[in-house]
C-alpha cells in the first residue's frame, strides 16, 4: 500500500537501522495538506490502508512500531495496530482505546471526539489482536508497557498535531486511559473514563457482593437469584444444550475444563452480567421458576453471554485474562442462595481462564499505586459510571490531592454509559470541562 518504490526502499531502511540499534535520521516533512504523507513520514509508521470517509475527513489504518520491551528497546519490537480520523492539525486529538483489539469499526467516533469536533485515534492494545511479537514474553505485558506505547506514540504524533489531546476509553479502555495517565501524566490536557473499575484490593470483594443487594428493586434481584438458582437446579438439561450447541459450532471447553465446569461459572457470574448489559427494564425478561428448559437455557445463555467461555474465545482473550490475573484483579462473588448445587470451588480464580503453561503471579501493589496517585496527584480526570453497573462497585474517585476532576453517576444505567446520559445540569459541567481542558470555547 506504499506510494512509491522510493518510500518502500526508506522504510526498509528504517527498520534495519531500528533493529540494530542504530539512530534513525530524521524524515524531511512534506508540505502541509497530505496527511497520508506526513504520517508516513513519521519513523517507526505505516500506513496499512484508507478507509471510506465522511466529507472533511481521512480515516487511515496505520501500523507503529513498538518496543517489546520500553526499558530495553533493542530486544525486540512489534507493529501496533492503529486507526486514524483525520480532520485538520488544528483541531484537538482525541486518544482512544477500547482496551483490547481495534474491533470491528475502529473509526467509530467516540462521544469526545464528537463533543469536540475532534481528531482521534484508536489504538490496539500490545498483545491483543495482531499487536504483539509472534511468540509474546508475558512478563512485558504491563500496565506501564502499554502506558508507554500510548506515550511513545503520543510522542511522535504531537509533532503533526499540536493541539490539545484528550484521552479516552471505556471499561477496560477507561482503566487504560487512567494508568497511561499516571505514569506519563503531562501527556494528555484531559481524560474521561467511562464505566472504569479500580479493583484496588483483590483479596477483598465484598464490595461488589454489596452493590448486588442494592442494585435494582428487591424484586428484581430476588427473581435473578431465582433464575440463577433453577438453572443449577436443571443443571443437566442446561449443559445438554450447551454441549449440542458447542458440537454444532465446533467448540471446546478445554482451558476451563469441561461444558459442566464452564456452566457453573456462567451462573455464577450471571448477576453481574445482568445488571452490566441489560437496558432499564430488563427485569421484566427473567424468566420464573415455572419456565421451560429451552427458555431458562437462551435467557442464560444470552445475559451470561456463554459463548466467551469456550477455547476459541478465550484465546482472543487471553491477554485480557492475563492482566487481570497479574495486575488488574478480578471480582468474584459470594452466593450462599446456590448452597448444595455448586461442584466446583475456586473455579471464579482467574486460573481457569488462563491456560496452564502461561505463568501467573498477581502484583498486589500495582492497583493501590494507581488508586493512590489518582487520589493524590490526578488532575483533569472525568469518571462517569452508570448507577446500577455492578463493574464499578469498586470506582475511581477524586480524593483531596486531586484537582479539576470530575465524578458523576449515570442514572438508572448499566455498564453502555455517555455523557449525554447525565442529568442536564452534569451533563454541561462534564462538557464545559471536556472544552476547557480541549482549548475549545464554550460554543466554538
């Protein structure tokens, strides 16, 4: 996809000079205007291909390239995968991450990006999709590697667009943007992190089995404890059909041990993933005791979304699994209502999802350390968290050190949060700040 046989040939160039050491000289910028050009120009970039584009824009797939290892930048190197929405140079630039791999639509725009009349840029997260070395040193999987890729690529960048960036994500992607802040907090005028968990103490989960006796009507969690329970109870007719299922589509429970094992972890999560994903007036969906097989088993299988329990899932997922189990924590939850029907004890560990030959030893202090320096030292943070998301029982919150920060809780809304959910008076402060730390007026 490269212009000329000329580029091809520098490109070529740069990367043997890249991976023996040496210094890389500095790439004469085109004239202002083509911006396929000026990124191309930048070291370390490619531009993979063009995408269709809205008038006044240019979406461009790029790749950068990475050390796998920041602290030694000769031992090895990866292609990040990136997207591009190009508006003008002038405008601000909105950093984005999901937290994982690019997904389906990388240039979709985010809710900042679009506040703002902004650039942006999404970007894969290291070992996730194909943003990682062939065979991965899991031990460079890390929260300040990746924050150091955002760094290093924010670096480069800033020299074609000079204004002010923003950064941005949601869940994980939140979580990322807050940790990339925290080690490089100059990089960025603003971030806001939406539905973003800050698990700071893993041993302790008891404030997730709380918000899941306060979420919702009494009601309501009393017939999910009651689907959640019939299912156990049918146990076998529910595994039946997940087993024909798994034959049909070619799938298999191998890392987390079998269909009866993965099952039982489905229900045990199942909860949570309701009041994460299910609209204002799911409740209504529960099905009663009184249901039959076929019915209990697709509401449960679509609330705990089963089919991400199975091996060729789990494997996309694996670097995901892997952070939690070494960096990030995990949630799991009490259930004395499943008393007698539970076969399986410590299948909620992180283990399960991981297979056996990748080593996991968890680094307690990692989480404290972001909680602390959120709490002591964040500026310009935005946290906006939908009211009934059982994810964020554990949030991030301004504490007295921190300045210009914003929290704000989403009313009546799950895990799928905005700012445009906000009640009005909150949703103008949020917007008001997102300008101000973006260099844009109020109505500019």
């Amino acid at each position: 996809m490269e212009n000329t046989t000329r580029h091809l040939l520098a490109l070529l160039l740069m990367t043997v000079l890249t991976t023996t050491g040496l210094s890389v000289p500095a790439v004469a910028q085109p004239v202002d205007g083509d911006i396929r050009a000026r990124i191309e120009a930048v070291p370390g970039m490619r531009v993979l291909g063009e995408r269709p584009a809205a008038p006044g824009q240019v979406v461009l797939d790029l790749s950068y390239r990475q050390p796998t290892d920041h602290r030694h930048a000769d031992q090895g190197s990866f292609n990040q995968r990136l997207t591009l929405v190009h508006k003008s140079t002038r405008r601000p630039m909105v950093l984005y991450s999901s937290g994982y791999d690019l997904g389906p639509s990388p240039n979709r725009l985010t809710e900042p990006t679009e506040l703002l009349d902004a650039n942006q840029i999404t970007t894969e997260q290291r070992y996730f999709g194909t943003s990682g070395p062939e065979h991965p040193d899991w031990s460079k999987l890390t929260i300040w590697q990746a924050a150091s890729d955002h760094h290093r690529l924010i670096t480069a960048l800033k020299k074609i667009y000079r204004g002010a960036w923003i950064s941005t994500g949601g869940s994980k992607g939140g979580m990322t943007a807050v940790y990339h802040r925290r080690f490089y907090p100059e990089d960025v005028a603003g971030t806001v992190a939406y539905s973003a968990p800050n698990n700071t103490d893993d041993r302790d989960d008891t404030a997730y089995d709380a918000r899941l006796e306060q979420v919702g009507t009494t009601e309501c969690r009393a017939a999910i404890k009651s689907a959640q329970r019939e299912a156990l109870i049918r146990r076998a007719a529910m595994t039946e059909r997940c087993a024909r299922w798994a034959e049909s589509e070619k799938k298999t429970f191998q890392t987390i041990g079998s269909v009866d094992r993965a099952f039982e972890l489905a229900a045990l999560r199942l909860p949570m993933m309701f009041w994460m994903h299910q609209p204002t007036g799911g409740c209504t969906s529960v099905p009663p005791e009184t249901t039959t097989d076929d019915a209990l088993y697709a509401w449960v299988a679509r609330v705990t979304q089963l089919p991400v329990y199975t091996d060729q899932n789990l494997a996309a997922f694996t670097p995901y699994f892997y952070q939690l189990g070494t960096q990030l924590g995990y949630a799991q939850f009490v259930a004395p209502h499943l008393d007698g029907l539970l076969r399986y004890p410590g299948i909620q560990e992180v283990r399960t999802y991981v297979p056996r030959d990748i080593p996991l030893r968890f680094q307690p202090s990692a989480m404290a350390d972001i909680d602390r320096w959120v709490r002591r030292h964040g500026s310009s943070l935005m946290f906006v968290n939908g009211e009934n998301d059982i994810a964020v029982a554990e949030p991030f919150r301004p504490g007295n050190g921190t300045s210009d920060s914003y929290f704000f809780d989403v009313p009546d809304a799950n895990h799928h949060i905005s700012i445009a959910g906000l009640r009005p008076n909150e949703a103008d402060q949020a917007t008001a700040a997102l300008r101000r730390w973006a260099g844009r007026p109020a109505g500019g």
